[in-house]
C-alpha cells in the first residue's frame, strides 16, 4: 500500500485504514505498541499517540520522534542516483468498538445480536477492540 500512496499533483499522500486484525496477522504485529499484550485491549493513554516508522530490508524500526530514525536510513552513495532516502512514516492507531459507530445504531439490535451469537473471542473481537482474538484466556 505505502508504496502506491504516492501523488505528482500537490497533495499529500496518506493512508487511512480500519480493520479487525486475526491475533497472528502482520496488522496485529503492526499495531502491537498500542495494544496490551496480556489483555489484548488497546492501551487507552496511547490512543492516538503518534509514532514513526522506516523498513529497512524486512524489519520495522519504531521510534518516538523520525529524528530518532535517521541513522538507520541508507545513505544518499548507497543508493542509485537521483534517488533519495527514504523518510520515516507517521503511524497513529484510534481504537473504536462496533458500537462508536453511528450508522449502526440502526441496526444495533440485529448487530448485537450477530456479534452475541459468536464464539466469546470473536464477540470481544468485533465489540471491545480485542485484538487478542483466540489468544484470550477462557473466562
């Protein structure tokens, strides 16, 4: 995605995204500074807080600041010419539940319903932000 999210028009690229990641995804992997690894709830004092990114060969380095990331990027002689380095990504997760979202209110019943008649980890899942998924403890 990120390497498609590119413009020549003036506008500045950028990635929304929603999503309900399975516990063993790369999107769970990607999100795993925000959320409790014991829980598998979201952290709530890290709810929007931004961090910054850069892939170097198949590793995600993470940091605070993308000052913090520079010396890890290539150095302009590495790279072909007329090719700059690449810059660090600002990443952000806003946990919500099924239930922050308006449009549903319509069909709230039907929907909570749906999400009741599933196994307890999916209904957690869909409803309280769990990304634990089939990693919960049985309660």
């Amino acid at each position: 995605m990120v390497s498609r999210n590119r413009s020549t028009c003036g506008v500045k690229p950028y990635i929304r995204a929603t999503c309900n990641p399975d516990a063993d995804s790369w999107v769970a992997d990607f999100l795993a500074w925000w959320i409790d690894p014991e829980s598998g709830l979201p952290i709530a004092e890290r709810a929007g807080v931004l961090r910054h990114y850069i892939r170097v060969a198949e590793t995600i380095m993470w940091a605070d600041r993308p000052e913090e990331l520079m010396q890890d990027l290539p150095r302009p002689d590495d790279l072909p010419p007329g090719i700059d380095p690449p810059r660090p990504i600002s990443v952000t997760f806003i946990p919500a539940r099924v239930f922050d979202n308006p449009a549903s209110t319509r069909m709230l019943n039907s929907l909570v319903h749906r999400i009741g008649s599933n196994a307890t980890t999916v209904a957690a899942c869909l409803s309280e932000s769990n990304l634990a998924g089939p990693y919960l403890p049985e309660s």
